[in-house]
C-alpha cells in the first residue's frame, strides 16, 4: 500500500477547532509565519510531514502528545489537514465518508456500540454503511469471528466482554469490509497485559491477509517484532523512519535513544 504525504501539517486554535490553511491559503507548512499571534492563536501538532513509501506494516511511536493520533485520524478521514496532502493508495485522504468507507479505523476504546450485540456490532455496519446484502454480511462475521475465537461472544453485548474481546470485536469489525488500511490507535492502551497480547496476536494474523496496517503504539516489541517499518514523531515531524529493526538497534537521534531509554528504565 503506497502512503504518501506531502508538506503535511496540522494547527489547532487553542479553542480546539481545526486550523485552517496559512495566510496564503497555500497548502505547505509555513514555519515561518507566527501562528501565535492575536486572536487567531494556533500551535502546530504536526509539521511539514513528507513521506513516500510502500508500506505494509508501520508502527507509529514517540512520547505522548508528539501527534501519533492526530496523523492517523487525517489519514483515516476523521479530520482534515491543515496544509498539504496524504494519499492512500491512490486515494486523497480527505474527512468524507466515501474516504472513510476505504479505511478501517480502531480506537483505543473499541468504540462498539454499546446497545447492539458483538455479531450485530460487525454485521450492521456492514449492512448499512458498506451495502452487503444480509446474508453476506453474516456470512463474513461468522468467518471473522470463528477465525478469531470469537464465536462464543457473538451474541454478548460489549459490557457483557472482556476488555481484550471488546477490542478483537473492534478490530473484527474494523476489517470486515475488507479496507485497503486498517488504521489503529494505541488499540492495547487499555488493557492488562495478557489481554494486550491476546490483541496483539490478532493483529499480528492480519498480516497473512495481506492487509496494510498503520499502528500507533507504546508496545515496543510489537513495533519491532510485527511492524516492517517503524516511523518516530518528535514535536509533529517524523524524526526517523525505517526498517524497525535497524531503528531500534541504531538510533539516529539522541531524541529516539532517548524515547528508548526511558521505556526500558522499568522493565524488568
Ligand atoms: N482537538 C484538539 N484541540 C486542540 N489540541 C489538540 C486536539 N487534539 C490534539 N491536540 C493536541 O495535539 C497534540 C498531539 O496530540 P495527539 O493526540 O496526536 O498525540 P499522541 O501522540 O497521539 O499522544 P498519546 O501518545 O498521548 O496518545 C497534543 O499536544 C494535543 O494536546
Ligand atoms: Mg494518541
């Protein structure tokens, strides 16, 4: 899956609405204008993103508040950019649902609704948003919920699940239309440690359906051992970026060395 991002950034106005473009309209990142000035004061959450790669796994890590979440909704189509563009497989990322339907999306908390059953949570978005017909649609949460283990839970409703199921239903649903990118954030934050892996598990077997995945994570084996690639956000940029395994073993900035010292301080 080809990601790319062009002269990307992001301002929020301390109201917390979306900023709009610079002065110029233009689409760049213009660090030299001072967003902070008078009424219209902003900061910048991401900063002149650039990338351009065929990605199949990618873990999105740095310390919190570097933006990991703010990039994943724009290339998910929950919010607009500031500036610049991100294209998803061929596809401009932009907050309309016709983008949206292309892109599954996983939050830290499942998001499930909370009045349906886990079976209806995977099979009406399927219905309704994605157009299959009835008996498709729980042919296909049949196969996804049997293949995950699941199956026992299909009729439980998401405050009858443990936290680790609510998320593998989250992570069904997410799926089941079949989207070009399965975008997660921090989908494991959540949980205990055994569900953690329970989740992770399931993630890691996405991978043998050839589906793309952006993952924003604090769980640096995951990134290490089950992502390609792994890109580290400092302050909205991307500081680094490469084969996880080569980034993990040679940090190129004293700011990911230290990102990684400081995870490790407590591990036993
Ligand atoms: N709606 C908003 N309005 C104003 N500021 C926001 C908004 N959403 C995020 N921010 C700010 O943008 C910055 C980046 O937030 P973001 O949630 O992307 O960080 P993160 O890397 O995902 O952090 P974490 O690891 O804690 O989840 C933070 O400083 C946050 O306070
Ligand atoms: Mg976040």
């Amino acid at each position: 899956m080809r990601l790319e991002m062009r002269g990307l950034w992001k301002t929020f106005d301390l109201s917390g609405r979306a900023g709009r473009a610079g002065r110029s309209g233009h689409s760049g990142a213009d660090p030299d204008y001072d967003y902070s000035r008078g009424h219209d004061q902003k900061t910048y959450v991401l900063r002149d993103i650039n990338f351009d790669d065929d990605i199949k796994t990618l873990a999105l890590i740095g310390r919190s508040g570097c933006g990991k979440s703010t990039l994943l909704r724009i290339l998910g189509g929950l919010i607009p950019a500031s500036g610049g563009t991100a294209v998803v497989d061929g596809h401009r990322a932009v907050d309309h649902e016709n983008y949206r339907k292309k892109i599954g999306f996983v939050f830290q908390q499942g998001g499930l609704f909370s009045h349906l059953s886990a079976w209806e949570n995977i099979t009406l978005p399927l219905i309704k948003v994605h157009g299959f017909a009835g008996e498709r649609a729980r042919a296909r949460a049949h196969e996804l919920l049997e293949r995950f283990g699941l199956i026992q839970e299909a009729d439980k409703k998401p405050s009858q699940l443990s936290g680790g199921q609510k998320q593998r239903i989250a992570i069904a649903r997410a799926v089941a239309p079949k989207p070009g990118m399965l975008l997660l954030d921090e989908p494991t934050s959540a949980l205990d440690p055994e569900y953690t892996t329970e989740v992770l598990n399931m993630i890691r077997e996405l991978k043998k359906e050839n589906l793309s995945f952006i993952i924003a994570t604090h769980e640096m084996g995951f990134a290490l051992h089950a992502c390609e690639k792994v890109a580290f956000l400092c302050e909205g940029r991307i500081m680094e970026y490469g084969a996880s395994k080569e980034v993990f073993a040679k940090p190129a900035t004293a700011a990911l060395a230290e990102f990684l010292s400081k995870l490790l301080e407590w591990k036993v």
